[in-house]
C-alpha cells in the first residue's frame, strides 16, 4: 500500500498516482504566490517541479523564510482540512508547476480512499513537528528572548 520510507514532507507515489483525477495543474512564474496568508484555505496544492518559498510575514514587507520545497510536497493541508485561512504565504521561488485540488474534491476523496487517510496524519503531523523546530530555532536566536514556558510545555 503506502510505502514507509521517504522524506519527511513527501508524498507517496501511490498517493500522487490516485490523486491523478482530481487535480488541476497550474504553472507558477517566479515570485508569484500560490497562496498567502490571510486568504481563504480553498485547497491544497501539490508541488510537481520547480520549488516554493514558505514565508511567514512578520511585518511590513518583511517576511520570514520557513522552508523551501520542492516536487513530492503538499502544500496548504492543515488549511484544508480544518476550513481556515492560510497561515502562511507560498510563493514559488523558480518557474514551478503545481496541482491543485480544491477542499471539497480532497475531503470526498479522503472519505473514499481510508486507506490514505493515515498517510494524511502522518503528514500533518511531520509539518507540525517541523514548525515546532524552526519555531525553536528562531526562539533561541541570540539577541532574542527564550519563551521558557513555552519550551517546558513543549518538552
């Protein structure tokens, strides 16, 4: 079924393979945005080449950089499934093309696809532990305060 082995962040190539049928490919020229922050989550996109820009805006045109990925990546899942608004940007960082399925075709699919519903987890899961590190990360930059509680909850 789903195989166990691959990157953090990636999806299966039996996953990719059934979500053939609902998807729509779209070419993104570098710097446009797939999404950004604020708007409505209306799907999830699925980075097939090139590489997008995670940014989280910090304030007035400054922005900070969480990660950089690449074919393989869903981008957007959490939004998509709790029905919220985008937390981040996404802009692609090279001519990229990405599919993009809209909540509604990906929760039907999930609701007849069981089997890939673990494999969804698995992946909310890794972006959550992910953030969880960078977030560490930029806490403990010199110059810049520790949150001590939040770390001891954390751990």
């Amino acid at each position: 079924m789903v195989s166990s082995l691959r990157a953090p962040g990636k999806l299966s190539p039996e996953l990719l393979r059934a979500l053939r049928g609902i998807k729509s490919v779209r070419l993104f020229a570098k710097g446009s945005r797939l999404f950004q922050q604020g708007s409505a989550g209306t799907g999830v996109y699925l980075v097939e080449r090139g590489e997008v820009r995670v940014l989280l805006p910090t304030g007035h045109r400054e922005k900070q950089l969480l990660d950089v990925v690449g074919p393989g990546t869903m981008l957007g899942l959490s939004e998509c499934m709790t029905g919220e608004r985008y937390r981040v940007n996404a802009e692609a960082g090279e001519q990229t093309t990405a599919a993009v399925i809209s909540r509604q075709e990906f929760l039907a699919f999930l609701g007849e696809h069981g089997d890939f519903c673990m494999e969804v987890v698995r992946s909310l899961s890794e972006d959550l532990h992910g953030l969880y590190q960078k977030f560490r990360g930029i806490s403990a930059h010199p110059g810049r305060p520790r949150n001590r509680v939040l770390d001891e909850e954390l751990n």
